[in-house]
C-alpha cells in the first residue's frame, strides 16, 4: 500500500454558489437590497450596543454609470474582521456569533448577505471603518463573481461604518437603477427603526428622502379610536390594496408578534391561500407568508413584526417550529374572539361580515361550542319558508329537520313547502357538519336529517273507500316496479302539477344495498351480512292522486300501456330526484317510451 495522500481542500465556484443562492435559495435577485440592508441595520445595532448616541442611518445612492452605493453608520470592520468575514464563503465566526448570529436584535449572517449581491453585480466593493475605538485604518475588500478579490488597508480619511459599492451585471441593470432601488428599499425596509434614505435630485440640488416610518402603524397614537381606525384603513389600502371591513388588533408577547389583521371585504375561497405580510424586527420576511393563522381564518389577511419567530433559510417563510405553532393558536383565538364580538352584537358591520364571510364562520363552529351556538342563532340558511336562521326554524316548526344534500332539499322543497313542511337545505360544505354537531349540542331542537317518514306523514291520504277500490291497481303497480326495488303509495298534494315523487332515506338505501349484497354473497357470508340489517324498506313511489294524469292512469285498464305510464313517471321522478339513470332505468325508459307511442301513433288496443 502506497503512502496516504495530503488532505485537500474543496474548489469553490462562486458562479455556482451565486446560481445556486439565485435560483434554489431566495425567490429571486430583488433580495439582494434586502440582505445589504440587513447587514447595515444589524451593523448599526451593533455599534449602538457600545455607543447608545452613536447615528443610525443607511444611505442609498444610484449614480450615472448604474452603479449603487449602501452606507451604514455601523460599528465597520478591521481588517481581521474583514479577511474572517469575507474571504471564506459559509464559514461562521465570532463576529457572525457577536453580531449576526445567537442574538436577537440582529437580522441576519453578514457574508452571506453581502454574497448575495453577486447576484446582481460581477464586482462589490467594501470600504469600512472600525467604530471600536483601536485606531485601526479603514479597510477596502474588492471582491468579484470569479472568485478572486483583494483586501487592503486605507490611507485616507472615511467616516466609521461600512460603504458597499455594486457595479451591474450585463443585462440586470435595471436592479441597480434608481426606481427599482426606491421601490426595492421601500417595500423591504420601510418599518425598519433606522433613518433608511435615498439620494434624489430636487431642482438641480441633492437631497436626502426618508423611506422609512419611525413607528409601527399599529403603534401610532391617535387622538381618538375613530382616528386609528382610519389610518389603518388607508395602511391596508397601500399596502395590501383593499379597504377592508374592520380591523383586529395582534398580540404576542411571548413571541415578540405585534400586527393587525384586516377583514377581507368580499368572500374568498376556503381553500384560498392563507397569506399574510410579515416582518422580522421591522425587515420584510415576505408579502406572502403562510402559517400565520389557522386555516379557518382564510378571511383575514394579516400585516405582523416578530422578534421571537424563526426565519427559513431564504428568509422568505417562516420555520414551523413549537413557537410558531403557539403564536398561530394565539393568534387564532384573538381573531375568533373579534368574531364572536362582532355576531353578538347584530350590528350592520356583523350583517356584512356574515354576507361577505359566512363559510368562514362555519368552518369555525365545526370545532368550536360558542360559534356554532352563534350560527344557530345568527346564520342564515335556505329552507323551505325561505332563508331563516336554525333558531328560526326551531322556533317556526319545533323539530329542525334538514336535506343532507342540494338535490334532495331540491328535489323535496315544492312538496314540503306545500305541505308546511320546514326543511333546512344543509347541502352546502360544512352545513351538514355543523347540524349533526348541533342535534348532540341541542337535543331538545330534535334536529335531524329528513326521513322519509316526515315526507309521509304530511302528505294527505286518500279516503277508505277510494284506496281500496285502487288497491288491485297498487299490486299490479308494485309487481311492475319491483325489480327497480320500489313500491306504489298514492297521495294528495299540493303541488297539483306534481304527479309523481320518489322518496327514500339513507337508511333506506344502506338496507337496500345490503339485502342486495346478501343475495349475491356466498352461502357463509351472506349469513354474517344478513345479521346487521333489518327488513330491506322500497324507496316509495308517491303517486299525487289529485293530478289528472295520475287519475287518468289509474283508471286505466290493466295492460302493457298502463305500465308503461307508471314506469314513466318512475323514471321521471328519479330524474326529478338527481339521481343518476342506471342501465336498467334507461332500458326502461326506452321500453316504456317506445309503448307510449305505439300506443299513440297507431291508437293500439290499450289493453295489449
């Protein structure tokens, strides 16, 4: 065996390094001001920990040929610093422990935020000076995208903190122009708690114009609350552009989050993207961060600054960690808190919060006693009398009775409306939830889904005599709808029009299909299937003996021709129900069709 060979070190290319931070670790190369501005406030805090009084400024400043400049007035580098901070890509060090790292005041890592900037310029230069007070010379890193750079000390006179200098790369120079700067600058770092300004011309002459607002919007006093309203109002307008229905208050000591959530004014989409605008220590972490909030709260959208709350890697999203997972619960219940306040008081603000956000609502009770006790009281929904709230409905018709789904509340709504017959349409997403949560939570309410029982029992019999003078014609009318598992009931109901309805029940159905199971089973287990069902009960086939057609057809003698007709009105009272055509009621229909209009069209003997 040879002898081992010396250990070596790793090539770095810092093209791959900057494609990689471009493409696969930030959103994109407007981060760049982002990071230079985090190291200048971080920077500043640093120096403000030795001096207190020290200035706290950032200055941006565009020139003619495209370059830009960022001065800070923070605590600079020597050159020992600078050599440790920037000649080593992703190595840590004691200044990022002091200053970026490990501390919550500061922002972020200052060699990679100032690596960053590669992503928009093949050169960066960093002239600084030392605010410690050792009577170091200033220092000058020229770094370039190859991977070379130079670091020399200064013979010259540079005020303390740290100057970064930017030349564009070909063809991404309208990142450094002076309108993406400002707009850049602003959207990033207008909370920040230091004097962020760019260099602009006014009538010939230089000036400075402040970018950035000394206190949170939700931290300014007002005169009166009817003021702040107002001002938040106009933030929300300029900021997440919507003028929103109200506003509510966020706070999270524990983990440093302070904010405000503005109601959305139009509904969204419960599976719409929760996002919301959120700042670490007064810098943007994102426009559209998630997480915030629980899903039900989909109809806010929130503007919060944390200081206890970890960012991702690229600083664009939040990490879900335990105390993020705590400020969202706490966040939550301040948002469900503002809700319950809001319905209790029946203002006209609650009257459009619920027009405007009423799946929200929902969505909320399903988990929670005290909303759903408001839905029951405060919630329109559409019945049968038209729309009424649950407490409504109680209160009108005792028992709550209601249409699990939109096809059978459709397919009921003329004859129970007839009838007097309330019924709540709980077709909708989370209304079916919501009424089986409320039968446990109401029990006196009696709510329950509609059977076919209640159909039934408001539906108006025919006289003794009539019926059993018809029954030999139900007996034939029940052997010919047999094998479609129905049997004939006749009736009188409003409305006339109406000739025919079908009615079933869940239970029903299960029972059918299981009596349906058992006799394809196998000997064995068609005996164990048997055992959890009950007497399999027919859907009904409701005949409305007051519709003229229906007595035309039931006094119709015995033949192929009367079946047909009763096999029509089987098939179009299953349409009527929005349940789908099998193929054994297209084939019947077909049949049924196809006698009619022989019987029509050749005026056959009725009774063949």
């Amino acid at each position: 065996m040879g002898e081992p060979s010396s250990a070596q070190a790793f090539q770095v290319d810092l093209r791959g390094v900057v494609d990689l931070l471009a493409r696969h670790l930030y959103s994109g190369p407007r981060v760049y001001l982002r990071e230079l501005l985090q190291n200048g406030v971080d920077a500043i805090t640093a120096r403000r920990a030795l001096d207190p009084a020290a200035p706290a400024t950032v200055r941006l400043r565009t020139a003619a040929d495209g370059a830009l400049e960022v001065a800070d007035s923070g605590i600079g580098l020597t050159l020992v610093e600078a050599r440790e901070l920037l000649a080593t890509i992703g190595r840590s060090s004691k200044r990022d422990l002091e200053v970026g790292l490990g501390r919550e005041e500061f922002l972020g890592q200052f060699g990679i935020g100032l690596l960053s900037a590669f992503m928009v310029a093949d050169e960066i230069e960093l002239v600084s000076r030392t605010a410690r007070g050792t009577g170091e010379p200033p220092v000058r890193w020229l770094g370039r995208a190859d991977g070379s750079y130079e670091l020399t000390e200064l013979d010259a006179d540079v005020p303390v903190g740290s100057t970064v200098r930017l030349r564009p790369r070909r063809d991404l120079e309208h990142w450094l122009a002076h309108d993406t700067v400002v707009a850049l600058a602003r959207d990033f770092g207008s909370l920040l708690p230091v004097d962020v300004a760019v260099q602009v011309d006014v009538d010939g002459a230089t000036a400075w114009r402040r970018l950035t607002e000394p206190d949170l919007p939700w931290r300014r006093r007002y005169a009166t609350p009817e003021e702040r309203a107002e001002a938040l109002v106009r933030y929300c307008e300029r900021t997440l552009g919507f003028t929103p229905l109200a506003h509510v208050d966020l706070e999270v000591p524990l983990a440093g989050v302070s904010g405000v959530a503005f109601v959305l004014p139009a509904a969204v989409p419960p599976t719409g993207s929760g996002t919301h605008r959120a700042y670490l220590k007064r810098m943007l972490l994102g426009p559209r961060v998630e997480g915030l909030l629980p899903e039900w709260a989909f109809f806010v959208r929130c503007v919060v600054d944390a200081t206890g709350l970890r960012p991702t890697a690229s600083r664009e999203q939040l990490y879900a960690d335990e105390v993020l997972l705590a400020a969202r619960d706490a966040l939550g219940e301040q948002v469900r808190a503002w809700t319950l306040a809001t319905l209790r008081e029946r203002s006209p603000l609650a009257r459009a919060f619920v027009e405007a956000h009423h799946l929200a609502v929902r969505a909320l009770a399903t988990t929670d006693d005290a909303m759903l006790d408001l839905v029951a009281d405060v919630l329109p929904y559409e019945t049968t009398d038209g729309q009424l709230t649950l407490a409504e409905v109680h209160e009108a018709h005792g028992d709550v009775l209601y249409a699990p789904t939109v096809e059978e509340f459709r397919r009921i709504a003329p004859v129970a409306r007839a009838q007097g017959l309330g019924v709540v349409n709980a077709g909708y997403v989370y209304d079916a939830d919501l009424l089986a949560r409320l039968a446990d939570r109401r029990p006196a309410w009696g709510v329950r889904p509609l059977g076919t029982q209640d159909v039934d029992q408001v539906l108006a019999p025919l006289a003794p005599v009539r019926e059993l003078e018809l029954l030999p014609v139900v007996e034939a009318a029940n052997a010919v709808l047999a094998p479609h598992d129905c049997e004939v009931a006749l009736r009188t109901f409003e409305p006339v029009e109406l000739p025919a309805m079908l009615l079933h029940d869940r239970a029903g159905d299960h029972e059918r299909e299981l009596s349906r199971t058992v006799g394809e089973a196998d000997d064995l287990w068609g005996e164990v299937l048997a055992g959890f069902g009950g007497t399999a009960r027919s859907r009904q086939l409701v005949l409305n003996c007051a519709n003229p057609l229906v007595e035309d057809l039931l006094a119709a003698p015995a033949g192929t021709v009367r079946d047909a007709g009763l096999e029509s009105l089987y098939v179009s009272a299953l349409l009527l129900a929005g349940e789908p055509l099998r193929a054994r009621e297209v084939a019947t229909m077909n049949a049924s069709l196809s006698v009619l209009l022989r019987a029509g069209l050749r005026g056959a003997d009725p009774t063949h």
